[in-house]
C-alpha cells in the first residue's frame, strides 16, 4: 500500500500582544501586533509550530474553522497573546519548475 505524505501549506500567524506579564492591556501600543508565515499541514500545526518556536505555552484550545482558520491563545514571558492563523496566498510567490 502507498504511503502517503502530508501536503504542507504556507499560514500567515498574526499575533496581537494583549496582556504584559502583570495583567495590564497593551494591544493599544506599537509593536504589539507580529505576523509569522509558517509553513504546515494544517492551522492547527502551524500554531503549534509557532509556540514552540516561541517558547510559549498554549491557553485552551485551539479553535479551527472552515478554510484552514484557526485562532489561539499563547502565554509567554512578556504576557498573553491571541493568534489568528488563515492560509497564505501563494499567487506571487515564486514556484520552482
């Protein structure tokens, strides 16, 4: 029987700095907002991948949607943050023959 391997797909991750480590609002400040391009097989994956890269830990559930969305809560140092994941368009990247 074949084996199949998992098609990755590349996720834009946005990442909105809501809380310092003290509980104080702060997505109001510049800098609080980050976008990561991570590349998995689901959205589901690419939050995880990301909050390993980060050395975060994941609040709750990750909450998937129809059409590889997913949105998160991570904990770090510095505070807690929300992730919105939606995959990337590809349209203008370059593809290799």
């Amino acid at each position: 029987m074949p084996k199949f391997r998992a098609v990755e797909m590349r996720f834009t991750i946005e990442q909105r700095h809501l809380t310092d480590s003290s509980g104080k609002p702060v997505a109001h400040l510049p800098g609080s907002l980050l976008f990561h391009t991570i590349e998995a097989d689901s959205a589901d994956n690419a939050v995880r991948l990301l909050i390993g890269r980060e050395n975060a830990e994941l609040m709750g559930d990750i909450m998937n949607f129809p059409g590889f969305q997913a949105v998160a809560t991570m904990r770090k140092s510095a505070g807690v943050y929300t992730l919105q994941v939606g995959p990337t368009s590809q349209s203008r990247m370059p593809t290799s023959v």
